[in-house]
C-alpha cells in the first residue's frame, strides 16, 4: 500500500469477516486509483464475492475500508454509501423479476436527488443498452441471461456512481454477449469517468480488460501486481491450477 492519498478511491484495510466459525476473509487489503479498472480474480470459495459484500456493508467485517479520500465506511449503511456514489451489481443480477425492465430500471435512481435526473440518466443506460429500449415493457423474469445482466449494470448506472462494482459479470454468459459487456465497462469507465472493481475466474479475459489485478487464494490475498505482471508471474497458474489461466 503507498502512503499517499492523492488519486486512491477506495482502500481496503486488514479486512477480515467471520461468518459464525468460519473465516471467509482474513486481512485482505487493496486499493482502487480513481479512473482504474481493477480486477479480483480466484477459484469458487476464495473470497471474491465476500470481499464485494463487505466494501458495500452487505456483511460485517473487521478492518477498514475507506472511500473518497480518508473517509471510513465502517459502521455507514449500505444505502448511505450509494449516495456516496458507490454501487454494486451483486452476483445473479437480483432483479425484480415480475416487475418490467424500465421500472427496474427507475428503482436504480430512487434516491431523492437522482429522481429529477431520471430522464437523463435513462437516455443515457439505453444509448449503452439500446435493447433495453426494445425491452422497456417486457417482465425482467422473461430476459435471456445477458439481457438480465444488461439491466442490473443499467441499473447501477441510473444511480450515476463514481466508483462500480460487478459481481461475477460474465458468468453464465455467451462469448459475444462477455464481449459486448466487457466493451460497455470500457465505456463507462473511459468516457463517464467511473473507477471499476469486478471479480471473476477468468484470467486471461479478466486481465485484458483490467489495469491491475488481485489474487484470492482460501480468503487471504495471494498476488497482486498490474495485468502485465500478473500474467508474467508463474505462482499465478500455480493458484489457478485446474482453472482459466491459459
């Protein structure tokens, strides 16, 4: 970790969660520089999704996690942080499902200062998304996969975040549609100048869309280092044995 602010969005401090006897995380620390696209990479069980759930206060942990500077985010409420202009997309998507695409779509800006923007921000996601625009009408239950997956980002997006993070992204998603999602989070971090953290098993695509890169290994932080490095780094298909390393 560096010893300066300047430039750091988010830190994560010795963070460590528990669920009853069990040790999910164990002192984990990263860090995110505004602008960045960051990657956390490991095998089922390794901690990934935890971590997401513990920097957006789904779970209590032990440790730090800072935003904005030297601002702390223990103890504030998940909603409180997306006004802070943090969101989450979790993993599975989590929609609504007997509710339409648009009215999923508007909950994601039902924060009392977002809801005059509504209209801008929905021209916005459907200029990302143009099937959204096709789907508005239609039940979110009845979407493909990647369609679904279109919405939940969408949705993270109407809140206008500085700083998202996507849970399992391409999960369960055809090659073109992981391309077309994976061009959109260029997008949105290129042009609309908001930092990403995304986790996946993947690690050559992982890696490719990422600056840098951090390795779970059984809840403790294994690796760390830019994309470059990390693909150069034989210790990394050690940890990914059996898995995407190619």
């Amino acid at each position: 970790m560096t010893s300066t602010w300047e430039g750091r969005l988010l830190s994560v401090e010795n963070l460590t969660v528990r669920y009853g006897g069990y040790l999910a995380l164990s002192e984990v620390s990263l860090e995110v520089r505004e602008g960045e696209i960051v990657c956390v990479m490991g095998a089922n069980g390794s901690g990934k999704s935890t971590l997401l759930n513990a920097i957006s206060g789904l779970v209590e942990s032990e440790g730090e996690v800072r935003f904005e500077g030297r601002r702390s985010l223990q103890g504030v409420p998940t909603h409180e942080r997306l006004s802070l202009g943090l969101a989450h997309v979790l993993e599975r998507r989590r929609l609504f499902p007997y509710m339409t695409v648009l009215e999923n779509l508007l909950l994601g800006a039902y924060l009392p200062p977002l809801r005059s923007e509504r209209a801008r921000a929905l021209e916005r996601v459907e200029a990302l998304f143009p099937v959204l625009r096709e789907r508005r009408h239609q039940l979110a239950h009845s979407l493909s996969g990647g369609e679904q997956q279109q919405v939940a980002i969408a949705r993270a997006l109407m809140g206008r975040p500085r700083f998202l993070m996507l849970d399992e992204p391409f999960l369960g998603l055809s090659p073109r549609m992981v391309l077309e999602i994976s061009e959109v989070i260029r997008t949105i971090n290129r042009d609309g100048g908001v930092t990403v953290l995304f986790n996946e098993q993947s690690v050559q695509h992982s890696l490719g869309l990422s600056d840098r890169g951090y390795i779970l290994e059984s809840g403790r932080l294994a690796l760390s280092g830019t994309s470059g490095e990390l693909l150069a780094d034989p210790r990394l298909h050690r940890i990914y044995m059996g898995l995407d390393a190619a």
